[in-house]
C-alpha cells in the first residue's frame, strides 16, 4: 500500500540534497532522475485519495494559469480537502 507521509518525507529529503548541492555547484542530474522516479511513483497510485487531490491540483491549477478556470475552482478544492481530512481525524 502507497504510504504518502513516507513518499512525502523522501521527497523533501531529496530537495534538501538537492538545494545543499547546488549550493556548492555540484552536478544535479542523478538527483533529477531521481525526483523524477518519485514524481512517477507517486502518479502511479491512482487510487490513493491524496494523489487524486494533488492531480486534480495540478488540472486546475494549469487551468487558472491559462485562463480556461475560475481561481475560486481551486480554492474550493482545497477547501473541500481541507475539510474532508480534517473530518477524518
């Protein structure tokens, strides 16, 4: 089973290796195949309720950014995730 707080944690791992790297003006590419593959993996889980809230985040957040969505759309959804996690715990 997707474990998200994990992959969550790997990711910012990686950014913080990542962002101590270019600090010193070392080579990122490994690291960006890497972020990639998590990006993959994650994407990859379809069922999993907070990669369907970060996809329909992306989709909207393309559309506001090109002018084809309301920005109250993607208030709305994070609203309605913010509500719905909040009523989980």
């Amino acid at each position: 089973m997707f474990n998200f707080e994990e992959w969550s944690q790997d990711l910012h791992r990686l950014i913080d290796l990542m962002e101590d790297r270019q600090s010193n003006d070392q080579d990122l590419s490994l690291y960006h195949k890497e972020l990639e593959q998590k990006w993959d993996e994650l994407f990859q889980e379809e069922n999993d309720v907070y990669v369907q809230f970060l996809k329909n985040l992306l989709s909207l957040t393309k559309g506001v950014l090109n002018g084809e969505r309301q920005e109250e759309e993607l208030e709305q959804l994070v609203n309605n995730m913010r509500s719905s996690v909040l009523l989980e715990k």
